[in-house]
C-alpha cells in the first residue's frame, strides 16, 4: 500500500540548487562563456566600467581594491586601494574622473569621492560626514549631475532610496525614498525613465521623470515585475535600444527586459545550477559593440573570481560619456 501513496520527485529542472521559475524557463536563454579571471580567490567583484580608450575599471567591495584590465590583451593591474570601507561601484565622469561609490558601514557612512584616471587627486562629492547614505551605485545624466542609490534597510526596513545629486555637487535631492536596499541604477538613452532594482524586496522600479529631473510623472512610479529568489536584483545597465540587463545576486545570472519592464530574455553563468558562480553582481557593455561582460564569484565554493561574456540583443548605449 506505501508505494501507491503519490511522491514527489526530483527533475533535471527543480533539482537545481536555483531553479528557473516556469515563467521564466520559457525566456530566450543563452550561457554565457569565461571571457577573464580576476582572481583565484573569491572576490566581490562589481563596478564593470569601460574608459573612452576601451579599457575596464572594476572593483572589490570587501578589500577595497580597484582593478584596471586593459585591452584587447586583458591585462590585469592594481589602480589604487581604497581608503573608504566598502567601494561598491566605479563609473566614469564625462571630464575622465573616476567616481567610486561606497558603502561604509552598511549603515550610515557611505558616500562617494572622485579621483583621476591614475587613481590620485582625491576629492569628496557626496560626504560620509554629513550624511547617512550608503552609496552603492550611480549613474550619470548628460548635465554633470548624477542619480546615487541609498542601500540601507532590509525587508520591513525600507531606509533606503535614489538621489539625486546637482552637477555642482552642492545639492542632495529625493527622488524615491522608502526602498528595501535600492542597489542597480539606469537611466534610459533620453534620460526620462530611471531604472531601479530593490534587492531586498525582489522588486523592479520603472520611474518617469517630468523635465527637471527629480520630480515623478504623474502615476509616473511603478513596479514592472516581481523577482523571485535568494538573493535579489543588483546592478543593471541598458542596450542602445533600451532594453534592461539586470544581474541576479546569489542566482548567477542575468535577466533581461524591454523598455516597458518585459522579461524578454538571460543569461545564464555556467556552473549556477550546481551553486557555482553565483554572485553575479554587474552587467557592462563593451562600448561600441553587443558584448556584455558580466562579473560572478565562487565564495561559497571556494572558488575564483571572473568576468564572463555573451551578446546582448542590441549594442550598448553610447551615451555622451563617450563622445
């Protein structure tokens, strides 16, 4: 009588140590191949950013070290160590500085300084002093300015938010406040819709902005698509024809959306389903191309830290950052 009692049983789909929910097995999925190992140790990469020479600056959030892989001979170097706990993110002012995000304390000391391409020079842009933020990402606008996300709180938390900073750098202004862990940032190509992951409450933010760059459209705010997962959404960039590529912590891959927040797409890191590979923290593309590079690490495994490659469904963004 036991054996006819009915049993669940494992399958090549939910014995995954991440499974693909149903809905999203039926996307476009691709895997992606081992483009660069930065490390034999596990590293939290993040910060991919590309120079107008073509070469790659990152970073190491936990031990603070930004790295420089120049190309096409993928060389890679030390820039410079930093003296602020926790860098997060690495993005390139259009006057060639370097913008470093950092965490702090994960609580209130967070900030971001800007130093030159040789890594010295350094200058406070948003102080750790005067403020509460922990600065994870930034992205710029085509003004000098740029939008920072605040990653404090957890799930019934909600202390984090975007901000908006004036190209002076002399005011801090809300854009959307009350966030679970605001983490990736995007603006779209005409600089009307920001993008925003919330990792710990595995949401998508679509924000339209009126003319003056901070005030919200009316019913301008929403939440396109509901993640779900161990961890949760980080960093994302967009394509030149505005599609979103949002890199899934702990999940070791990436998942891709249209310009209306539609998953149309992954990326898949070789070895996730295993549990390998899987803090995926940063899609960038390589200027003037299709190739995504995307960056993962094996701490739990005890493994390296790499840089993995595929194509993207259209050419990365040539924003002026770049002209």
């Amino acid at each position: 009588m036991g054996n006819n009692i009915p049993a669940l049983s494992y399958d090549h789909t939910n014995h995954s140590v991440v499974p693909l929910l149903a809905s999203e097995q039926s996307l476009q999925t691709i895997t992606a191949e081992p483009w660069l190992e930065i490390s034999d140790e596990g590293l939290q990469l993040e910060g991919l950013c590309f120079n107008r020479n073509g070469d790659l600056t990152l970073c190491e959030v936990f031990g603070g070290t930004i790295f420089h892989v120049t190309l096409p001979d993928k060389k890679v170097t030390q820039l410079f160590k930093s003296h602020k706990e926790n860098p997060a993110a690495v993005k390139i002012h259009k006057d060639g500085r370097l913008f470093v995000c950092y965490l702090g304390d994960f609580e209130r000391s967070g900030g971001v300084f800007a130093v030159n391409a040789e890594g010295k020079a350094e200058e406070t842009i948003v102080s750790d002093i005067d403020t509460e933020y922990c600065v994870d990402d930034l992205v710029f606008d085509s003004k000098g300015g740029f939008y920072f996300t605040d990653f404090r709180g957890y799930s019934t938390n909600p202390k984090g938010g975007v901000y908006y900073v004036a190209p002076d750098y002399k005011s801090i202004t809300p854009v959307i406040q009350n966030l679970a862990v605001a983490n990736g940032i995007a603006l779209s190509t005409d600089e009307k819709t920001l993008w925003v992951t919330e990792t710990n409450a595995n949401r998508l933010h679509r924000i339209d902005l009126l003319e003056d760059g901070v005030t919200i459209a009316p019913f301008g705010a929403s939440i396109p698509y509901h993640f779900t997962g161990h961890e949760g959404p980080d960093s994302c960039c967009i394509d030149s024809d505005d599609n979103l590529y949002v890199a899934m912590y702990g999940q070791g891959r990436v998942l891709v959306f249209n310009k209306k927040g539609y998953p149309i797409g992954q990326i898949l890191i070789p070895g996730r389903a295993q549990g390998h590979m899987l803090r995926s923290t940063h899609p960038a593309f390589i200027p003037g191309t299709d190739q995504l590079v995307i960056c993962a690490n094996d701490i739990e495994q005890g493994g390296g830290s790499w840089i993995y490659t595929a194509k993207g469904f259209a050419k990365g963004h040539h924003s002026y950052q770049f002209h």
